[in-house]
C-alpha cells in the first residue's frame, strides 16, 4: 500500500471583512542571482509611455509611467540624487490621475510650473486635456472634453488623433506655446496645428489652434513601408493613391543635432526602428532635407517592435534630458514583453545629445515581469509547508518576421517558478526556474498551471491548460522529478485558452476540475477516485451561467477562475477577464445547477486605490496565506506578465495555522481502510488533541490524547471514502497532514 504524507500549508476557508492598504511591498523578491527586486509587485510593463512631473511637491521632477496594456498608470517617485538612478514605486499618488486611455503626453501648456495632461479621448478619435490645478496635493481638472479643436477651412473641427498615433505637443514655432503636429487622415503627411495664445491674448494659457500646414517638413510617408519621401508634399501626385491609408506612427520633435533647428523622430508601425529627419532650412520653415534610419547612429540603434515611442526625460538627474522608449502599436502580440523598455543615457548636452543604451529592460528589471499574461499559483510545491509561486504566461518573446508588409511575433509559454526559501511569517520569493517541468519544449502559449496530487502517490501533479484548449498532465514522480506524462489528458477540451483550477467544488470530499476558457465561461468536471488516482468527468460548460466577456468589446473572455471558501463554509469565486476586471461571485454552495451571483467590486472588499478593480487586460486572481499571519493576501496577474500583491485582515481559519516544528507526528498506513495509527515524534509531553477535517475545512472527527502517550490508534470505520486532513494540535504547535480514506 502507497504512502501518502504531505505537510501542507494551504489556505481554505476565510471571511470577507475590512481590507488593508493600498498594493503590498511585504513579501520579498529575489532574481536568480539571489539580488532583491526592488518593486516587485508593480504588475510588469509591456508597451509604455513615460512622463516627468513634480507628484510631491519637493521641486524634483518624478515620474509616470502609462502602460497602455490594460490602461494601466504607476507612478514613481525620484530621490533627485545627481548621477544617480534611483526611483521607489509611489501608488498613492495614482488616484489623483484622471481615467487614461492608449496615449497620454505630459506637458505644461499654461506656463504655470504645473504638468498638464493630453490623452486620448475614446470614442471621438481626439485628445482631451486636464489642467494641473494641484495646491497642497496633486489635482486636475477637465478643460477640454470630448476633443480638442483646431480652425480648419472655414471653422473648428477636431484635431485627429487616433489610438495608433502618437501626436508631437511642442513649441514648434518658438513663440511661448505649445503646438501640435499629428498625421493626415488618409495618407503620411504630417499636419500642423498652431496655438494662436500669444498671438491672440499675450499668454500661454490658451488652447487656441489653427491648422497652418497640410504638409510640414515637406516629407511623405510611404503608405506600403516606413520608408520616407523627403521634399514631398500633399499634391505630389505620384505618392498618393487610393490606397492611401495611415497605419499608426509616432512622434518626438526638438533640436537633435545642436544647430538651433527643430528636428523630428519618426517611427512607423509594424517597425522597430527610429528615423532621424534632420531640419537643413531655417527655425521659421522646416523642410527635413536628410534622414538617418538607424537613430541613435551614434550608439545601438533601437530596434524594438513594434513602432517605438520616446520620452526625453532626465533619468539620472544629471541636467541631460535622456531618453526612454517602448513599444506603441496597438497590437499587444507583437512587444518584446520583458524587455520592452530601453533606456539611452545622455552622455552629451541638451543641446547637443548622444544617446547611449544603458538597459533594456529599465524598471522591468526591478520587478516581477514574466512576459505575456501572467497567470500565478500559489502552492506548496516542494513540500516544505512554504507556500511558492508558479505562474503561466502567454509566452515570452522569441522573435518576430514579416509576413508579406505585416510583422508577426512569435511566443513560447513557460511556467516560472519562484520558490518560497523564506520563513513561516517573512517570505522570500526566490526565481529557481524560468521553464518549471521543462514545459518550453512544447512550443505552445497560454500555459495555465493547476496543483493537486492527481494519482495520489502522495506528491502533487500538475495539470496545465494551453491555446488549444487542452490538458497537459506533469507527474511528479519522486524528489521533485517532473514528467510530461500526456499532452491531452483525458482527452478533455474545455476551448481554446484553458485555464484550470482543481478544488473540490461539490464537497464530496475528491478533487473537480474547473476550467476557464477564451469563452468567458466556465466549465465543470466532477472527480472521482479510481483505483489509478482521480478521474475527471464532464458535467456543464457553462457553470453558474457564468460569462465574464464584455462584448461591448470583444466576443472573448478569457476567464481564470479561483474557487474559495468564506468562513460560514459557502463558497466564493473570483474570475479574472480579458478585460482587466476581477470578477466576484456567491451563492455557489448547493447551486451548482443554477446562477451563481455577481456580488459587490472587489475594491470595497480589498479596500484598493484600483477602480473596479480592474488591474490591467487579461486579469487572473490567486489568493492564500502566504505569510501565515493568519490573513488572505491577493494576488492577481495581468497582460503585461507582472503581478500585484494585495494584503488583507481576511482571518484564516485556525486549523490551517501551523507552527514552525515540523515532522511532529506522523501517521501510517496511509491511504487507510479504516484503521490509523498516530505517532508523536517529538518530546513533547502535554495534551494533545486530534481532529479529522474534511477536504471542504469541516471538523467530522476529534480526540483528545492524553500527556505522554507516543503512539495511538483511531477508528475511522465509517467514514465516506475520500480525502481528509489529520490535525494533531498542543499548546505550542499545530500540525496538519493529508490522509486518504478506501
């Protein structure tokens, strides 16, 4: 008969009350070279603008960074030491930020020391603008909505801005104000809207435009490439066609080359690489009469797909604006992922730049980022009664090419593996493996972990859904040995992007199967116990009337469900979504067969900064105890591959708590027919009493032992077959093993 002990630390059943803080820092990160994340849990960085302003009020000039991957916002706050690049994750200053969306450009318009805001306003194909209006805190205030609008041909039309574009808000004409330079509609022209302010009122603190140029700089973009016609303008008739159309481009427009001239960065989508159009006229016209295509020439030139973005910014607090850049495009299949933020140092002057590449990977590189969609797991995986982290992706990077004009990238999925090396109440994340169980060589995306010990050999298995739908069964043998065992376990197909969790749903004491799926819906599986393990069979694909999808956006979901108990013992579900947001639900237990309800947003249960608790594109929830304080923490993965770490005064149920002794008792035979021995292996010499608990946390059995009494024997004749956890609790430990029962 097969041995079946595991010392276990997971949490089971908690309440839902009043939620602590904003995001934790607590828990400790550490790389694979042992050195500490500095922001782990920021939530990763994918395709990112960047924006310098003064959000404490100290006279340094901060930072914000705008992920547009699930319109995400983070701020962080800059120490101001000279030469030296040190920034500290600052979330309390992100609910003072307006609602963003794809692009947002800080600039100060009125003149008044204080940073505004120009951001894409959806649904009119427009920018909007929020004037800084901060005193004692930071605050700003909504001047222009639905768009701003330029005089064109006869009256005030809106300035066309899309979310593939990203405009130029400069002092073009070097008069006080600020202009702004975007594309044509149709074709690669770029237009120029002037600010009439100081013309008109003498001040800066307008926003009064009109359009004064179809064609500024004299260049055309090629409308099949990102090649660029220099010397051409809007009525060059062998540029335009019918098939003109604007795909998406970005700008930067100052003095690159130290000749007083305003010069312009240009990128182009599908494209990873930066042009140089360089001014050969005068400051009041601007023809760009040479370019340089592989900017910066001097150093590495970027190459980062697809269609780069720059922000001049002093990074290090040396006076030389740098400059950062990140991925634009729209597409979220195409970035780099964990290394999509270059950082170029500035090694010249502000009048006469050089760029020098410094980092590929600046702030990613300081917090978890795994690629992809990250999809985390908290289990005890080597059995040490340490809860680790194991978290699926969409795939990391691997390379990209062109199929025909169009640039395509390639992903592989991976698991990572972050093993708890801690302590009980202080726990340190350590990065063991970036390709847990070796999963890589499947070459597929959407890995989606789920634990359980699946043939009950007395080690947890895995089970890992994937982009086709499937199943992919990981046994461990022995000594932490995994081994692919099926690709297509039990030929279950739940739809395309599956994502399991294994909890015993109905109560019957056997762990079920509960799949997510592209669908936005949920499907349930029934476990059974057979003489090789568990079995899985089908009972709904649409469990709970269940459908996360908004289809007000897509006709996808992408739910990952998160089974859980709250302290009356009725089960709880959170289903993270394709569109960001965290679901919650209730009335579960004994309505399997109905409608499970959608209860109040989780950001009055978390007591969280996030609205909605929306955390970003592709949201997936885990919770546990991972620092045995008695309280859940949340931990929620997004499209960017990072996570966030969420604490809680959400109390644990006592019997999950466990003291820092380990090997106290042992038990055997195990599984057992009805008869247990129990043998203390300590000294210890109280009382000790004993429980039998459910698989659901319900105590069904207990004992007291008296003092000095080493070794006992248990009747468990009776009992429903199935799986229970063994307690042995005294005045200064409590100990839980796993039993199985024929």
């Amino acid at each position: 008969m097969r041995a079946v002990t595991i010392k276990i630390s997971l949490v089971i059943v908690f309440v839902f009350i009043y939620m602590s803080n904003l995001v934790s820092q607590e828990a400790v990160i550490k790389g694979i070279d042992n050195s500490e994340l500095a922001f782990p849990w920021v939530g990763g960085l994918d395709a990112c603008q960047f924006g310098a302003l003064d959000l404490d009020f100290d006279g340094i000039k901060d930072m914000m960074v705008f992920d547009r991957r699930g319109n995400r916002l983070m701020c962080f706050i800059n120490k101001g030491i000279p030469n030296v690049i040190d920034y500290t994750y600052a979330p309390q200053f992100e609910k003072y930020f307006p609602v963003l969306a794809e692009w947002v450009i800080i600039a100060d318009y009125n003149h008044d020391g204080k940073d505004d805001i120009f951001t894409y306003s959806p649904g009119f194909a427009g920018m909007k603008v929020y004037k800084n209006v901060s005193i004692n805190q930071l605050a700003f205030e909504s001047v222009v909505y639905p768009y701003l609008t330029s005089f064109q041909g006869g009256g005030y039309v809106n300035i066309l801005a899309t979310n593939a574009d990203y405009p130029s808000i400069t002092d073009v004409d070097n008069d006080g104000d600020l202009d702004i330079l975007t594309f044509w509609a149709l074709g690669g022209f770029i237009e120029l809207h002037n600010n009439q302010s100081i013309e008109k009122y003498g001040t800066a603190d307008s926003l009064d435009f009109i359009k004064t140029d179809f064609c500024w700089g004299k260049v055309a973009e090629n409308e099949e490439n990102n090649e660029l016609f220099l010397d051409s303008c809007l009525f060059n008739k062998e540029l335009f066609s019918k098939k003109a159309r604007h795909r998406g481009a970005t700008f930067q427009v100052r003095d690159f080359t130290g000749d007083g001239l305003i010069d312009c960065v240009l990128a182009d989508v599908d494209y990873p690489n930066l042009v140089l159009l360089i001014n050969g006229r005068t400051v009041e016209e601007v023809v760009f009469t040479s370019q340089d295509t592989a900017f910066p020439s001097d150093n590495v030139p970027v190459h980062l797909f697809s269609m780069p973005v720059t922000a001049i910014i002093d990074v290090n607090n040396d006076g030389a604006d740098d400059m950062l850049v990140s991925p634009f495009d729209p597409n979220p299949l195409i970035t780099e992922n964990k290394t999509s933020v270059w950082l170029y140092l500035n090694i010249g002057t502000n009048e006469i730049p050089a760029y020098q590449l410094v980092s590929k990977n600046f702030l990613q590189g300081n917090m978890i980022d795994i690629g992809s969609v990250s999809i985390p797991l908290l289990f005890d995986v080597n059995g040490d009664n340490l809860l680790d982290m194991l978290i699926g992706n969409f795939g990391k990077y691997d390379s990209s090419y062109y199929a025909g004009q169009v640039i395509v990238s390639r992903y592989i999925s991976q698991l990572t593996y972050y093993q708890n090396i801690g302590s009980a109440n202080a726990p340190v994340f350590k990065l063991f493996s970036e390709d847990f169980a070796g999963l890589s060589a499947l070459n597929l995306r959407g890995l989606s972990p789920a634990m359980a010990d699946i043939n009950l050999d007395g080690n947890p298995d895995l089970l890992v859904g994937c982009e086709e739908g499937t199943l992919i069964y990981v046994e461990q043998s022995h000594n932490q040995t995994w081994i692919i065992k099926d690709t297509n376990f039990g030929l279950i197909d739940a739809g395309m992007w599956s994502s399991p969790q294994l909890y015993d749903l109905d109560q019957d004491e056997t762990v079920d199967l509960i799949i997510g799926s592209e669908s936005g819906k949920l499907t349930f599986y029934k476990g059974t116990l057979v003489s090789n393990g568990i079995q899985f069979q089908f009972i709904t694909d649409n469990l709970g009337n269940v459908d996360v999808t908004d289809y007000n956006l897509s006709y996808t979901g992408y739910s990952v469900p998160w089974f859980f108990k709250i302290a009356d013992n009725n089960l709880n579900l959170v289903v993270g979504s394709e569109k960001g947001k965290v679901f919650h639900f209730d009335q579960i237990t004994g309505n399997l067969e109905g409608s499970f309800r959608e209860i109040s947003s989780l950001e009055t249960l978390l007591d969280t900064i996030i609205p909605g608790f929306d955390v970003g594109a592709r949201s997936a929830a885990c919770l546990a105890d991972i620092d045995h304080d008695g309280s859940q923490e949340m931990i929620v993965g997004n499209f960017s591959g990072g996570l966030q770490l969420f604490n809680s005064s959400i109390p644990v149920v006592p019997f999950i708590r466990h003291s820092t002794v380990n090997q106290v008792f042992e038990i055997f035979p195990n599984p057992t027919t009805g008869v247990l021995n129990v043998r203390i292996l300590s000294s210890y010499v109280g009382k000790i009493q004993l429980s039998l608990y459910s698989i659901s946390g319900q105590e069904v059995y207990r004992e007291s032992i008296p003092p000095y009494q080493e070794q006992f024997q248990i009747e468990l004749k009776g009992f429903k077959p199935g799986m229970y956890w063994m307690g042995v609790k005294g005045s200064d430990f409590f100990e839980i093993e796993k039993i199985i029962i024929w």
